[in-house]
C-alpha cells in the first residue's frame, strides 16, 4: 500500500539539542496510524516538524510524493494536511458554526465552505443540533468533536491528531476515538498520536512507539499489542 505520507531518518530538535534523532515511518493512505509514546518520546516534535513548525535539521518528509522537508507552514497545509492540536483549543466565545468556519479560512468561496459545513453536520448531527452554542458552555466531548469537525472543514487529505484522550473521562474518550474511527472511514488518512494505547490499538491499523526520539517498533495493531516491549511499557506486563 502506499505511503500517504512519508518521513526519512529525520532529525530535529530546538536550539543545539536533537530531540528526533532518525525517524522513519510511513502512512499508508486510507488508513489510521498511531504514533504512541509517553510524555517527552518525540511526539509534538515530529508533529512539527512535519508542519514545518521546527524544520527537520536533516532527512525528508514527503507527502503525496511531494517533498515537503523545506516547505512553509502554510503551504503545507494547502496540500492537505490538517492538524488538531491537544487539548482541543476551540474559541470559546464563539458559536460552534463560527468555530467550524475558522477551520475552513484556506477556501475562498463561500458556497464550497457552507457546502463543508453541512457535510460535518451530516458527520456530527450533535454539532448541528449545537450550532448557536457558544463553544466555551459546552462538554469536554463535544469540543473535542468540534475541534475534529473544524480539522474536517479544510477538506484534509490527512488528518494529524494529538492526544485526543487527553483531559477527557473514559466515557468521553471512548465516544471521541469513535468520532476518528468514522472520519477514517469517511476516507480521510489519520495520524494519531496518543498515550492512550489500549483505545488507540483499538481503531488503529498499523503504529509506531516512539522512545527517546527514536522509533522502538513497529507493526500492525497485532503485532504491537503483542510486543513484549509494547507490553511492558504500557501493560504492566
């Protein structure tokens, strides 16, 4: 299968310090990679640079085939990569339909958006029943279900998500790896990116384990959940 998206033996990092330090992997099209790790593994390093945020001091990224190692934020997201950042971060003194068309700013024409729009609603009845609902006055479920619906509204090819468990209850992370699991099935490529293994393994197809700034394993959800090492790290076992 294809790679969607496509990272060499990058290294970066801030200042003088390296936190990646050779990172391979791939993601396929069509398909949800995870990317776990705990706190301080890499994680929001890769996610930059990927976004060019903190360029990659040396290797290649390549979506689509398109080498993006050098490219500007902006223009990689023009591509069609679109990133939902941890911890939601909706805008809380505004509506959710005003949220939802933040996300869609890089269409110009107007009927392109509100067509979007109401496909996210088709996705989310929930966000529609909310529409004028000042984002700030709702759930920790439900702005997680806004922050995704708003990554949906740029049309991605490849949709980035950070730690999307984080601060939520049980019942709320589970509801909102349903949410990922149906924007796949949508046909949108996801790159998740959690600590959350038990949920993640659950919706994804294939991962990495990211220690230390380098790639520890790979394999399919099977496989990793198999791991010995997987299993020590995150089982208790």
């Amino acid at each position: 299968m294809s790679a969607l998206l496509s990272v060499d033996n990058v290294v970066s990092g801030y200042d003088q310090a390296d936190v990646l330090t050779g990172v391979s992997l791939e993601v396929p099209a069509n398909q949800i990679t995870c990317l776990l790790g705990s706190n301080g593994a890499g994680k929001t390093t890769l996610i930059r640079a990927i976004l060019g945020l903190t360029p990659a001091r040396s290797g290649h990224i390549r979506f689509g085939g398109v080498d993006i190692t050098r490219e500007a934020t902006h223009h990689i997201v023009g591509l069609g990569i679109s990133c939902i950042p941890e911890g939601r971060r909706v805008f809380p003194r505004m509506t959710v339909s005003e949220n939802l068309r933040v996300g869609g700013y890089t269409e110009a024409r107007r009927s392109v958006v509100d067509e979007r729009l109401e496909e996210v609603f088709a996705t989310f009845p929930r966000l529609k029943e909310r529409a004028d609902q000042l984002a700030g006055t709702m759930s920790g479920g439900e702005q997680a279900m806004l922050s995704i619906g708003r990554g949906l509204m740029s049309a991605p090819k490849l949709l980035i998500v950070d730690e999307p468990s984080l601060g939520l209850s049980p019942l709320f992370v589970k509801e909102n790896f349903k949410v990922i699991q149906r924007v796949n099935e949508l046909g949108v490529t996801v790159l998740l990116v959690e600590q959350n293994v038990r949920q993640t393994l659950a919706i994804a197809h294939q991962g990495y384990v990211l220690s230390k700034g380098c790639i520890a394993a790979h394999g399919n959800a099977d496989q990793l959940r198999d791991n010995e090492q997987v299993r020590a790290a995150y089982f208790g076992s």
